[in-house]
C-alpha cells in the first residue's frame, strides 16, 4: 500500500484518487473546495484539511489542478508541497500546464531532493472513471518507473516522452494537430455539401480516401455519419472547445518560446478563439462546425 497525497479533486481528479483508492492505496484527497473533498471521501479517500497534512509521511504526492500557476502555487509557495514533502517522495503532477511552468516546479523538486515527473492525460472525465487515460510522461527514468504502477491503475496507456516537461510537449503537440484536422474535416464536409454533396456519401468516399482522418472516422463533426459522435447530440462535450482553446493556447505560447512555425496552429487558436467570443465553447470541440458552415 502506497500513501497518496492527491490535490485537487475537480472533475478528472475524483475519479483518478477513486480508482486508487480503490485498488487499496491509501489517498488523502486535498482541495480547496469542501464539496469536493467531501466526494472523494464517499469514494473512498481521506479527507485532509490541507496539503500539509497530507503531504507529511506520503510516499507520492499527485496533483490534477487547473493551470501552470495553481501548480506553481501548491508546490513551490511557502508551506507548499516543497516545504513538507519528506526527502525521496514522489510528485506526479498530472494536470496540462504550459511547458515552462512543469519544467521549472520539476527542477525545483529535484533541487529540494525530491522526485517529479509531468505526467498530463488524455481520455476526459470518462477515462478518469474509467481507470483508462492516456498518460504522456516527462522526466527522469527513475521517477517514471517509480509512477508506473501507480499510473497504470488510472489509464491503460502509459508513455515516457522522454525529459522534464516533454509529458506537456506530447499533449499539446497532439491536441495541436487534433484542432487543426478537426477544423479541415468540417471545412471539407461543409464544401461538400454546399456543392450538393450529402454529408454521408462524402463520409463514404473520404473515410476510404487519403482525406481520412480520425476527426472523421471516430469523431465526425457532420450530424449523419457517425452515430456516437457528439455532432448527433446536438455538439454536447465530450471534449469542450473551451478546453480545446486552453490547449491550442499553451501551444502557441511554447511555440513562440521554441521558435516553431505553427501557421496552422495559430489560425486554430483564432477559430476556437471565436467560438469563446460567441459564448459557444461551452459546445464540443467539433461544434466548430457551426462556426464554419455559419450556424453558429
Ligand atoms: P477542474 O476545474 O474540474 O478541477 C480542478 C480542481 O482543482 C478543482 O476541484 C479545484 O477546486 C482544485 N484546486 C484549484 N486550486 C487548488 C489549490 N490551490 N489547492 C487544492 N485544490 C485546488 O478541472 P478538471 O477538468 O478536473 O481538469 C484538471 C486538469 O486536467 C486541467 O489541467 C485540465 O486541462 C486537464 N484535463 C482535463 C480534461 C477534461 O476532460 N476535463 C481532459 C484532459 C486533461
């Protein structure tokens, strides 16, 4: 049995602290709102009054906070995890934060003798419950294997990427490239149609087609097709296009700092920038849709 620390305990955090609690660790479950600590409790956890008390004497410590500066603050200010973490523990900070900010809190730990890896999923809420996310992990080799176990109880894939921060690296880079063929998919299937081609002949003959693509075949934004795709439930999430944007903006902003040429990248973030000007990013990613074929 392992002794966790788990901090914050929002709609992906409740389910990862569960799943192992449930496989018979012992989780001290810490966030800033009681009603939270409150679910993790029935779900199996101990609740803690703060992240000192339930940092001291744990062997891991695993955070799922919102942005670079929730994580910055809960490690690295004064009474943070930094300064009651015993010599050797383990931090496992599984939220998407901007590049710079996980290498950073990561040196620090290493610094103050401890352990880190960036470790950021994919898979949603469902995957958090379900104990099936994707994990992108950054840091040393050491570290990684000592989160294997405990990683592999909350999803079913588990990657090393490689040094400090290349777990963020990995997610941004893909979301990157999801946004971007989500928005070519609808901007084809909206040509399409508009050319007197119906949604599911195009789906037919591009699925097979070297315009195929995962936007279209799992995920298609066009209503018809696909029948579980959120386009047939009128673009509820799945995965919002708020959540969409925060990730297209972390690229942008480590793609600034690393020089890259993200052309693509950029008019993405524009797009998905328009969809929260309109109040709409409350819709799935792929009611970008709407915005293309002028329904939004
Ligand atoms: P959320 O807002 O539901 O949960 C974050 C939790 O952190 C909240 O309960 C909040 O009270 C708590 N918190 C904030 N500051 C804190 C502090 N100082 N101390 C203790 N607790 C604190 O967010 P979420 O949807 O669970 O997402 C968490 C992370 O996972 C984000 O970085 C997000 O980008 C990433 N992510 C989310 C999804 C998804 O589908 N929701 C998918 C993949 C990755």
């Amino acid at each position: 049995m392992t002794k966790i620390a788990f901090i914050g305990l929002g709609n992906m955090g409740i389910g990862m602290a569960a799943n192992l609690a449930k496989a018979g660790h012992e989780v001290r479950a810490v966030d800033i709102s009681e009603a939270a600590v409150t679910k993790a409790v029935e779900a199996g956890c101990i609740g803690a009054a703060s992240a000192e008390e339930a940092v001291s004497g744990a062997d891991v410590v695993i955070s799922m906070l919102p942005a670079g500066k929730h994580v910055e603050l809960v490690y690295m200010s004064d009474g943070g995890v930094f300064d009651h973490a015993e010599p050797g523990t383990l931090c496992i900070d599984c939220s998407t934060i901007d590049v710079a900010t996980a290498r950073n809190v990561i040196v620090n730990a290493e610094e103050r003798g401890l352990s880190m890896i960036d470790a950021p999923v994919s898979g949603g809420v469902g995957g958090a419950a379900a104990g099936t996310l994707t994990f992108m992990c950054g840091g040393k080799q050491d570290a990684f294997d000592r989160a294997k176990p405990l990683l592999d109880i909350m999803g079913k894939n588990v990657f090393h990427a490689g040094e400090a921060g290349n777990g963020q690296v990995a997610k941004i880079a893909n979301n990157m490239l999801l946004g971007i063929h989500m928005i070519g998919t609808c901007e084809a299937f909206n040509l399409a149609e508009k050319l007197g081609l119906d949604a599911q002949t195009f789906y037919d003959i591009s699925s097979t087609a070297s315009g195929q693509n995962w936007s279209m075949t799992s995920y298609c934004p066009a209503p018809g097709p696909v029948e579980s795709a959120p386009s047939n439930h009128d673009y509820q999430p799945g995965f919002a296009a708020a959540m969409m944007l925060k990730d297209l903006r972390l690229a942008q902003e480590a793609a600034t700092t690393a020089r890259a040429a993200t052309p693509l990248g950029t008019q993405a973030e524009a797009l998905y920038s328009l969809m929260e000007a309109s109040g709409k990013d409350d819709l799935d990613f792929s009611g970008i849709m709407k915005l293309i074929n002028g329904s939004l």
